[in-house]
C-alpha cells in the first residue's frame, strides 16, 4: 500500500513561507498588482469574478496560448494544465484522454459557453470514449477555456465529479469580421501520418445592434500511419482519417435587458479501418462487429434567453444533442440463431438540457437559484433490435456568496437531483476565499461530485459486447452513484511580474464501479454438459449463448482516494522573457474493495511543464517547451509465473518508463491581419516506440516497449517522433 509522500507538499509549504516573507518586505505599485489579477472567469459560480476570487481551483487557457497549439482536440489545447494527465494511453482513434486528478475522462465534464457537451460512453463502446473530445469548434473562435479542477455537481450535476472544463467562444462582433486559418503537421520519420487543418469564422450584424450572425467551421485531413512494428490488433498509431463540422450562432438583441440565441453546429470524424486496427472487420463466414470505415457524428441545437435586470441576471438554455456511431455490426451468437449478424448496429444517444438560474444581489451576498431537467435516450441494438434505455432526471440548486468582510468571501451551496433511476440524491460545498493583502490570497473548501449510472448501466439484461462478439456483459438495476468529497486549500501570490499558486488536495470516492462477482451463465456448455444449469444462482439470457461460463456485471464496492499538490507559476524575467511552469504531484489508491492497496490510476506521481518565451519584438516570439513525466507502474499485481507478462514484469521492472519531451516554436506577425505559427515537436526525436526483446512463454522472440503496454487497450505513451507544425492566420 502506497503512502502520502510529504515532501513536495514540503517543498510547497516552504515556497509558501517565503513567498509571504517577499511579499512583507517588497512593495508594489497597485497598477502592476492589478496587471496580474485582472483575469475573469466564469465557470465557478455561473458569474464573472477575478481569478483569485473564484471558489474553486481554475485554470485559464488564453485565446494567445490556443493559437500557438497544433489542436485537434479539446485534450491537446490541455496538456500544460497542472492536475491533468493526458499521456495514459490513447483511445482506438490514437486521441488522447483526459484524467483530472487520477479521475479518467468519462468523469469530467466539457461545456462549451456553459452548455453541456458530454454524453454517455455507451454510445461509444469498446475502446472509441476518446472522440468526445474531439467535437472542438475553430479555434480562432475560442476567447478561452477554464478548467475546474475538483468535482463542481452543486453547479452542474453529474459527470463533474472530476472537475469541468469549459470552452468560452467569442461573442458576435458589431461589426463584420472573420478569420481563415491553415496548417499542416510534416512527421520527419515515414510511417508516421501527415495531416492537415483549415478553419474559417465569420461573424457580424446583420442589423445593427439588433440581430448577429456567426458561422464557423473547420476540417481535418490525416493520413493513415503504418503500424507500429509488433503489433496486431491495437496501435497508437493513428488510421486514415478526415474530420469536419460546421457550426452557426444567431444573437438577437430584444430590448436593454433581453436578447435571445440559436445555436447548431454537426459535427463528424471519419475513421478507415481497412486494416482492423480499429477492431476486427466482418467476413463472408463470422460477423465480428466492425465494418471498414466508422463513423462518430453529433448534432446540437441550443436556444436560449439571456436577461438583464435591476434584481439580477436571468439565463436559460435548451439543447438537444444527438451523438451516434456508424460503422458497428451486430456480432455473431449475439441472438439465437445469429438472427441479425452482420446488420448494422444502432448506437445512438439523444441527450435533451434544459436549465433555467437567476443571479441576484442582495446586500452583501450574491444568490443563485435554478433548476435543470436532463433526459437521455441510447438505442443499441446488442440489447434486441430497436432496443433503447432511457432515464431522466430534475434537478433544483442554489449557491450564495456572502461577502462577510471587504477581503473575506464564503460560497455555500448544495443541489438537489431526482433521478428516475436510483431516486434522490444530494451533493453540498462550502469555500472560504480570503484576501490575506493586495497580494496573497487564500483560499480552500470541501465540495463534493457524483456521478450517475447510464441508462444501459441500470438495465436487466444484455448490455454490452466485447472481444469481437465472444464476452457479453449484463446491467445492473440496483447501481448507485459514484461519489466523491474533496478536500483543497490554495494558496495565491500575484505581485509585480510574479504569478505563483499552489493547491494540496484530498479527494475521497465511494461507492466506486467496479467489476463485481462472477455470475454463472446456466447454459453454459462444455463437451455436451451443462455445469452451471443446477446451481441455484445461475442466470440465463439466451440458450444461444453457450460459449461463455458467466457473464460481467458493474457493482459498487470499492472505495479509492488521490491527493497530491499541484503548483502554477508565471514570471517575466525580463520584459522580453517570461517562463511559465506547472507541476503535479499525484498519488492514487483503491482503499476498499477487492484491488485494495493498488492505484486507482496509473498516473506518474510527478510531472512538469514548462515553457520559456522570448519576445524579440512585438512582432516575433521564440519559445522551448519541456515536459517531463515520471514513470508508471506497468502491471497493477504481480504475474502469474511463466506467463508472458511475468515476463515482461521482471524485464521491465513494472514500469513504462518516465520521458524528457522538448518541443520548440515561433509566432510571427505580419501585421495585425497575418501571423505565422509554428513548431519542431519532438525536438530531440525521442522515440516513444523503443523497446526490448525477449523469449516469450512459447520460446518465441517478442517485444516489450519501454513507453507504452499494448493489449486489449494501450497504457503509457506513445508520441510520434520529430515533427514539423505550420500554420498561417488571417484575420479580415
């Protein structure tokens, strides 16, 4: 069993303490000081405030770093945030997934302008949960992206348990304005996949001041990799692929105090599977469950009211989201008879949001109340052709921030949810921010996140399907919410070219899913013979299913913990030189429940971003970028002897290794229309694909990487090798 190892929390305790002596014994003009804590956000409290203000641990991505990242992702525009991990493997697509605090990705919610974006996983199974994170608009259209880090479901319900990230987009302008971006990546190394990026919005009156109209839009074009040598089903490496989506906003402005918005956009990720990397493809003689190309679309349309009042701020929104995949096949033995094999399989999620608060001012507090309703239908045909799961649910919260002093602020909120599968549930928080001088802010509270079962979770029945239509798993009506309580203290220090904070955090789960006991499958069938067929606890759910001794169920039983330190810091050395870094350290374990005493998630205990820029003038910036992770542990547990994976333990003493990465870039204005991005990633050319031989259990030759374990899923990280980022920007 690991422990809580206090050293860097030491380390930034001592940081502290000095910081605060700096801050007794130097002055600062207010200008600089007001220079430094001028950033507003949003996310925490549904209002804008300073940074230093919000209830929660945020971090800003600015319109200006968004710019200078070759993005195809909401995870890519995320990788120097302190607190997150996008390194542990990639999904089936070879994009990358989000973990907040030793959370993985299904437990953080993405908004974008404050309107739910993420959907239920089952609409993406066996390996495809990384395309949520690619529904991303242009970036030349995003203002900023803050991101929460700790769960936030007294404001936004299930699935922030690990925290939120919301994309900001720009507002309409009053005047017509646009821009047209282009960009390539050129990998040095054959094999690896080329691609190319361009985005276009538009925006403007169409009346003055009354109506504005914004269209958007962008399309991504990779070429397919060659796999990665060694490996057979699953490869980082990404296949061919072409992304677009397409999006419009409508603003009218009724009155001073009223306007109404529309917004759509779709949006769909091509993906060719021509050489089964993304799953095995069916043939004339066994429906595997995979055609030659797949699919993932979504469709969003959301209206709204924003107003404006003597008494407060008024804003609702509705919007209905649809998310599918095509490209799955019903597998075989999934109905008797293999009634159905080979069909194409339904797998579709609507997800409808209606959410309704009110801000106002009273006195020396500031009150929020409102109300969601949330409904989610998933139709897959694993389930029965035409099979659909539904749930909903209501919800009521409120939220007050009571200024007690000018320099001291509590936030005390909680929220109500009824859902129609497992009844009502109730999650509080409580933060204090103080104000300590000018310059030192403290802040710290206990907030607590859940996060609800889906609808294929809670159903009596078939639910899933894997190994190529060998394994299916059941439902389980009696589930209950996932929850989590975290437990953070921060500490700010913002005076003249020095932004510095850090954050310790505890953060509590129960009632964790988990695979629970195996449950005999009555018709079971082994040389003729049936032995599970008398025992009293045996279910059946088909005679056709006779390959496979008992089925998989989620239960909730464990229970885990993550805690660590996450620390941020901005200084300008120089006029023409500032450095920014961040830094985590990170600990998780299950501490109940039949894993205890492993990691709840393999995430390295340290890692450090930093990026050094030097201004040469106001046209041309240079910047290095380092990043540095630790090692993971490979295997959870020891191996059972002789097989190839003890082998692999012992070779590789259970780890995937730590890395050095260097990424080297430039920014170059023309004028205030034309600017040039680009980068060497990879700078030194590590190779993320090295690794070891060794005689495998059959006395054959294999491979282990030093970087990344492959199997059914990917551990570790894979990064493609030196690589060359252009990008050309116009703003008209």
């Amino acid at each position: 069993m690991s422990k809580f190892n206090l050293h860097p929390l030491t380390l930034a305790l001592c940081t502290f303490s000095a910081s605060v002596t700096y801050a007794q014994t130097t002055t600062t003009s207010e200008e600089d000081t007001i220079q430094q804590l001028d950033t507003v956000v949003f996310t925490a409290s549904g209002f804008e405030q300073k940074l230093k203000n919000a209830p929660a641990s945020i971090s800003v991505v600015s319109k200006e770093d968004i710019e200078k990242k070759n993005a195809t992702s909401i995870a890519d525009l995320l990788v120097d945030v302190p607190g997150l991990d996008l390194r542990d493997g990639v999904g089936k697509t070879s994009g990358l997934n989000i973990k907040m605090r030793g959370l993985d990705a299904p437990y953080t919610l993405i908004l974008i302008d404050g309107r739910r974006q993420s959907t239920s996983s089952d609409v993406t199974p066996n390996g495809f949960g990384e395309t949520s994170s690619g529904y991303l608009p242009p970036l030349s259209s995003i203002e900023r992206i803050e991101v929460i880090r700790g769960p936030m479901a007294t404001r936004y319900g299930s699935e922030a348990m690990g925290g939120v990230i919301n994309i900001i987009t720009k507002k309409i302008s009053n005047e017509w304005r646009g821009n047209i971006t282009v960009g390539g990546n050129i990998m040095e190394h054959k094999g690896e996949a080329d691609s190319w990026k361009s985005s276009f919005v538009v925006n403007g009156p169409i009346i003055q001041d009354r109506l504005g109209l914004q269209l958007r839009g962008s399309y991504l074009d990779r070429q397919k990799s060659e796999r990665i040598p060694g490996t057979a089903g699953r490869d980082p490496r990404p296949s061919e692929s072409d992304n677009f989506d397409f999006g419009t906003k409508l603003n009218l402005k009724l009155n001073e105090q009223n306007s109404l918005w529309f917004d759509a956009f779709h949006s769909s990720q091509n993906y060719q599977n021509d050489d089964n990397r993304l799953g095995t493809q069916d043939t004339a003689k066994k429906a595997n469950g995979y055609q030659d190309e797949l699919e993932f679309n979504r469709t969003q349309f959301s209206v709204g009211h924003d107003g404006d009042y003597a008494l407060g701020t008024w804003k609702s929104y509705a919007s209905h989201t649809t998310t599918e995949t095509i490209g799955r096949t019903i597998p075989n033995n999934t109905f008797p008879n293999n009634i159905a094999s080979g069909a194409d399989r339904t797998l579709e999620n609507t997800d409808l949001v209606i959410d309704t608060h009110f801000i106002a001012p009273i006195a020396n507090h500031k009150v929020t109340v409102g109300a969601e309703y949330k409904e989610a239908t998933v139709a897959d045909d694993i389930a029965g052709v035409g099979s659909e799961f539904k749930k909903d649910s209501w919800s009521l919260y409120a939220e007050n921030e009571w200024k007690m002093l000018d320099n001291l602020r509590m936030t005390l909120g909680g929220r109500f949810e009824e859902h129609s599968g497992f009844g009502g549930h109730f999650s509080p928080r409580a933060y204090l921010v103080w104000n300590a001088t000018n310059v030192i802010t403290l802040k710290g509270g206990v907030s607590t996140g859940y996060k609800a079962p889906s609808a294929k979770d809670l159903h009596n029945g078939i639910i899933s399907v894997s190994g190529q239509g060998t394994s299916f798993g059941i439902g389980s009506p009696n589930l209950k919410p996932e929850e989590s309580t975290n437990y953070e203290l921060g500490f700010y220090f913002n005076q003249g070219d020095l932004d510095f904070s850090t954050t310790i955090f505890h953060t509590k789960i129960k009632d964790r899913f988990t695979t629970g006991p195996e449950i005999l499958n009555c018709n079971y069938t082994v040389n003729g013979q049936q032995p599970n067929l008398n025992n009293p606890s045996c279910i059946s759910f088909g005679t056709h299913i006779t390959d496979q001794k008992s089925f998989s169920q989620k239960t909730n039983a464990d229970e885990a913990k993550s805690e660590g330190v996450e620390v941020s810091l901005k200084y300008n050395i120089l006029p023409e030189w500032d450095i920014k870094t961040a830094y985590t350290y990170m600990e998780t374990e299950i501490t109940k429940g039949k894993d205890k005493g492993n990691a709840l998630s393999n995430v390295p205990k340290n890692a450090f971003n930093t990026t050094s820029t030097w201004h040469i003038n106001d046209q041309f910036d240079l910047w290095l970028q380092h990043e540095y992770k630790s090692s993971r542990t490979r295997y959870d547990t020891e191996q059972t002897a002789g097989t190839d994976a003890a082998i692999i333990y012992e070779l590789t003493n259970n780890k995937l290794k730590g890395y050095n990465l260097f990424n080297l870039g430039a920014s170059y204005s023309v004028n205030d229309q034309l600017r040039f991005n680009g980068a060497i990633n990879n700078l030194l050319d590590k190779d993320f694909a090295g690794n070891q031989s060794y005689i495998n259990s059959k006395g054959e030759l294999a491979t282990a990487y030093d970087y990344m374990s492959i199997g059914s899923g990917m551990d570790g990280t894979y990064l493609p090798g030196r690589n060359f980022w252009l990008s050309v920007s116009y703003d008209f």
